[in-house]
C-alpha cells in the first residue's frame, strides 16, 4: 500500500512538473513575427499619432502622468518612456510596468515585433506581456492601424529610460503564458456617425477593460460597460468606473449626443485643469485629456454604439477618500 501511495505521489508531481515546463517553455503559442518592414508615409504617421494619443491612447499608460492635475494629463517630453506603474497595491496579481516604447529602447525592434506586442502582448524575447495594455481588443484592430501606430511610434523622440521588469506573482507568473493569442483582424468600417464604426472605436480603445466590473480578474457576466471596477492611485484613493450602459437612471441613458461630445471636449485646455491636491478631491483615472483631442465624428460613432448596449441598472459611486 506504501508503495502504491509512493508512486501516486510521484506521478503527481511528474504532471505538475510538466505542466509547469509546459506554461513556462512552451507558451505563449503564438506565431512567430510577420517579416514585414513598414512604408511609412506622412498619412500614416498622422493616423497613428491619433490613435497612439486620442483613441487607444497608447501614450497614455507609456508616459509620465501628472498626478497633482485632473485625470493624470501627460507629463510634456515623455511621451512614450515608460514607467508607469501597476502595483499589487493597486489590486493587481503583481508589479507591472509600462515599458519605454521610444526609438531608444525599441528601436532595434523588428515591425513585425512590435505588431505582435501590440496585437498578441508577446514581446521580442517571446515573453508574455500581461493585459494591463489591453492587447485582446488591439488583437482585432484593421491591420492598417495598427501598422500606422507603429509607424508613429518610430517618430518618437527616442528617451533613455530603464524600466524595471515587470514580475507577475505566483500563479499569475504561470497563468500569463495562457493569456497571448494570435491576432484577429478586423477591417476598419468606413468613418460615419453609425454604431458599426462606433463598435470598432469602443474595442479599439478598450472602453469595456475599464468599464466592466470583474471578479478574479475575469469580467462579470452580463456587468459589460456597467462599471464599478475599482482602481487604486496614489494616497491609496480607489476609483471606480463608470456606468456607461443606457440605462436611464445609472448610466447615461439620458444623455443627449451633445453632452456626450462636450463631455469630452470640454478638457481640451489643459491650463483649465483642476488641481488634485487631497484624496477628498475628485480624480479619475481615465486621460480625459488625451480622449479630448478625438475628432467629433468619432464621438459621435462612439455614442451611437453605446446608446445599442443593454441598459445595466448599476448605481457606481465613482470616487472615494483614501482609506
């Protein structure tokens, strides 16, 4: 009986073992990088410059923010450094930082490498990047755009910055080789004011990543743009997202197409900023200022499509004091 249990136990660790090899050699399963090198033109480089900074804002999270300010508006000569924090005081399954994606750290980085960290979140050494860069909705972004963004970046003013590698916790250091999957492009819909364009805008800006409440760090079924998710900054003040479901007493059911847009545009002036100077005082995580400088077309598109969600009676009280 001893013997049987010996070998039980030894079987078991054989399969943990392997499995362990498995997540950690053999994953993430993704193809290899397209061998393509990028025409840009002066078209491309503008289209990219406005998703990188109005749309999937890229340069949001691979910037300095400043925190004293509003919504955390981009800290002027950063763009694109890096450093930017995620802590597992902020809740997260360990400490992720936002890399320098500038010429200087990149710059020997293949096109097709860049693409698959942005669509795949598989890095040039074939690491498995973690989600906190919404790579499963970039992963459907018309591969025109996304090669625009690439070509943007490549403009950048190149930063020497060192950023510490990220370090997942245990077992979010093994589950994060499952994340990564192949690209699935979708073709870009003609810019007009309708839901289906607006659809394409909402994923390829990662609306929901935000707006839809989780548990255990997978979205709660039927909460999707319903908000309620919870973020922590610094003085350990918590945030939560917003309602942006249709519905009429929770969401934004009865806001006009016209509020929607002045919403937005009406942090465009960065000089008209409040200060944040205590936890009591309202703050945001969302880069207000950088969605500000997206073209109203698009606002509009936007709107349309979340005006077709399933309302969500879910009543978000969106900032609290430090605890």
């Amino acid at each position: 009986m001893k013997n049987v249990l010996k070998i039980i136990i030894l079987l078991l660790v054989f399969v943990v073992a392997a499995g362990v090899v498995y997540l950690k050699l053999v994953l993430p399963k993704v193809d290899k990088p397209e061998n393509i090198s990028i025409r840009a033109t002066p078209e491309m480089i503008q289209r990219g410059a406005y998703i990188a900074n109005h749309i999937s804002v890229c340069i949001d999270c691979h910037s300095k923010r400043d925190w004293s300010k509003f919504s955390g508006p981009i800290v002027p000569e950063t763009e694109g450094m890096g450093g930017e924090t995620f802590t597992k005081e902020m809740g997260l399954p360990g400490n992720f930082y936002a890399k320098n994606i500038t010429p200087a750290n990149i710059g020997n980085w293949t096109d097709g490498e860049i693409i698959r960290a942005i669509t795949c979140g598989v890095d040039n050494n074939n690491n498995a990047l973690f989600p906190i860069m919404p790579y499963q909705h970039y992963s459907k972004m018309d591969k025109e755009d996304v090669e625009a963004i690439v070509a943007y970046l490549r403009t950048l003013k190149p930063i020497k910055n060192e950023v510490p590698k990220s370090k997942p916790a245990f077992p979010m250091n093994l589950i994060i080789n499952t994340i990564p999957q192949n690209a699935q492009p979708t073709k870009k819909p003609e810019k007009a004011i309708n839901p289906v364009y607006g659809a394409y805008l909402t994923n390829i800006a990662g609306c929901s990543e935000c707006h839809t409440n989780v548990k255990n760090g997978t979205p709660i079924a039927g909460m999707d743009f319903a908000g309620g998710r919870e973020f922590k900054i610094a003085g350990n003040k918590k945030i939560v997202t917003s309602n942006i479901t249709p519905d009429i007493e929770t969401g934004i059911g009865n806001w006009s197409e016209d509020v929607f847009v002045h919403r937005f545009k009406s942090f465009q002036n960065l000089t008209e900023l409040p200060e944040y100077k205590s936890p009591k005082d309202f703050q945001t995580i969302m880069p207000w200022t950088m969605y500000a400088g997206m073209d109203t077309i698009d606002l509009k598109a936007i709107y349309i499509y979340l005006k077709t969600l399933n309302p969500v009676k879910n009543k978000v009280v969106a900032n609290h004091p430090s605890n």
